[in-house]
C-alpha cells in the first residue's frame, strides 16, 4: 500500500527542512534535532489530561535514574501500572520526546504510568540502558500498591524501547514476577537478523538503514565479542514460552517491520498469547505522529484499545 498521504506530506516537509541524517553527525546532535521534532514543535493542546505528572527518581543500574509518573484521570478506585521505555535507537530520546506516547496510554489504557529515562549509548553502551529499565521495573513491581493500587502490572515501549520492553518480559517471567501483558510497538528484536523489509524500506520512510546501523554500532560500542544473537540484545533468540500476553504491532513501510512480525510469530508458536497488527501504509515512529496523520492517530486508538484489555482482565 502507498505511504498514508498525510505522512508523505510530513516527511517532505522533514525533507525541505534540510537537516543532516542522524548517522552524519554527533549523539549529541541526533538528541537536538529528534528533540526539536518531538518536543519543540508539538503543540501542547494535542497532551491528553492528566490527575498528575509527578518527576521522580527510580533505581538505576549504576545509580538513580530520572522517571515519570503519569496518573490519569479516572473513577477507578485501582489502576493497572505499566513500566514505559521510550525509543530512539539506543541513543537519542528521553522522558519529554515520549511525553505524549506516556499520556496516551495512561488515559486510553487507564493506567499509571511509569516513564524510564535510562541510560544511553555510545556514553553508556550495552547493557547499561537494560540494567536501568531492569532495576527500574523491579521498583515498579514491589511498588503497585503505591503506583496504580491493584497487582497488574505491563511493560510497554516503542523501537529500542520496544526491545528493552521484550527482554525485561523475559527477566521478570524468569524471576518469577507476573505481568499482565506486554506492549511492543515496532519493537527491534533480532540483531543477528536479516529481513525483506530492511532493504524495501530502507530509504525514504523517516527511518533508514543505514540509521539503523548507526544506532546498532553505538549501543554495542566496543565490545567486538558480542553474540548479536544475546537475548538480552535480540529477545527474538531467547526462551520464550510461559511469557505475558503480548500486543505487537509494526508498520508496513517500517525497516523493522520484519522484526516484529517474527517476534509475533516466534511468540504465537511458544503458546503466548498475542493480538499483532501491521498497519498499511504507516512508518516508524507514528505512535508520535498522530497530529499530522488520521491514519497513525487511528492506529494508536486501535492499539491501545487492544492493550487496555490485558491490564484489565
């Protein structure tokens, strides 16, 4: 299917703007520009209410982390709580850039919500942003009692956070800690993997392979002796029966569309439960593209609505 007519006409309005690609240039510089795209020209009107935001501090795997609370407004007298890791390839992202991912799950799932700002390569290379969520999450789940009040918990995140959102599922099955399911929005899951849709969608869809292996290199920095095929790097390659139900959806015109098709497969012949969608005609990152798409606004709608019913069974 052709690109959404609404998302073509952001990505030439991206395209005449004239900004270098994120592989040519800093860390530092990829964070300022996905900053100004995600934050600086959003308009504010467009952020769904909130009961509260409250800043905090969560465990980190080194030391303290930055976090967000979201509560949302509701006549629930509990709320689930789902732990959110947000995207940006290992490397640019932050709790501001998915201020709207975190406060559309919040009110359309009624949750509290949890935001992570973990570490990031090429400063913190793998495992140091894992070590964050997975310390984290762990807080968030001797804390649902205080956090949304009832006992079901999920993890949800988009791309790379998607992929941190997989493998913290497989830890915390592992450890014996229950979750009521699992959001995976066009997760990364097989870094050891070769796809269709890595060279179909290669060029000209907002995110591109050769960015894709930009961000690869920086999260992995020098450890040459790195099995791509880790679990903790690609879950697609980790055990992955007894694990939470799981929503995944991915985009038609998305490099990393294939991967989280396969996770879906890989996760339906495990005897997971999973409700997958791919959205035609839509592109990486639309779950923050809403305002300028009918079509990704609507997507996001239906995804929610399919993770609402896992965290309130």
């Amino acid at each position: 299917m052709p690109i959404d007519p609404q998302l073509a006409t952001l990505l030439t309005f991206l395209e005449q703007a004239g900004t270098p690609p994120m592989h040519e240039g800093t860390a530092d510089e990829a964070r300022a520009g996905f900053r100004t795209l995600a934050v600086d020209l959003r308009d504010p009107s467009v952020l769904p209410e909130m009961a509260s935001v409250e800043e905090v501090r969560l465990p980190g795997g080194a030391a303290a982390r930055p976090g967000r609370v979201y509560r949302p407004v509701s006549d629930l007298d509990r709320l689930p709580t789902v732990a959110f890791f947000h995207g940006g390839g290992f490397v640019i992202g932050d709790l501001d850039t998915h201020d709207l991912t975190c406060r559309l799950i919040a009110a359309r799932c009624e949750a509290v919500v949890v935001s992570v700002d973990y570490r990031l390569a090429p400063e913190h290379p793998f495992p140091a942003g894992l070590e964050d969520v997975l310390a984290a999450s762990h807080w968030v789940h001797d804390h649902l009692a205080d956090l949304g009040g009832s006992e079901a918990m999920g993890v949800a995140g988009d791309s790379a956070g998607g992929n941190l959102a997989a493998v913290t599922a497989q830890v915390l099955r592992d450890e014996g800690r229950a979750l009521a399911g699992q959001l995976l929005i066009y997760p990364v899951t097989d870094s050891a993997g070769s796809y269709p849709s890595h060279s179909e969608n290669a060029e000209g869809y907002f995110l591109d392979a050769a960015t894709m292996a930009w961000f690869g290199a920086q999260y992995v920095g020098d450890a040459t002796d790195l099995d791509p095929a880790d679990p903790r790097l690609s879950p697609l390659h980790g055990k992955l029966d007894g694990l939470a139900p799981a929503v995944v959806v991915t985009a038609e015109l998305d490099p990393l569309r294939d991967d989280g098709n396969a996770y879906a497969r890989a996760l339906e012949a495990a005897g997971v439960p999973v409700q997958h969608e791919v959205f035609p005609g839509l592109i990486h990152g639309f779950v923050d593209m809403g305002r300028h798409s009918e079509a990704a606004d609507k997507a996001v709608e239906d995804t929610l609505a399919l993770f609402r019913p896992l965290l309130h069974p």
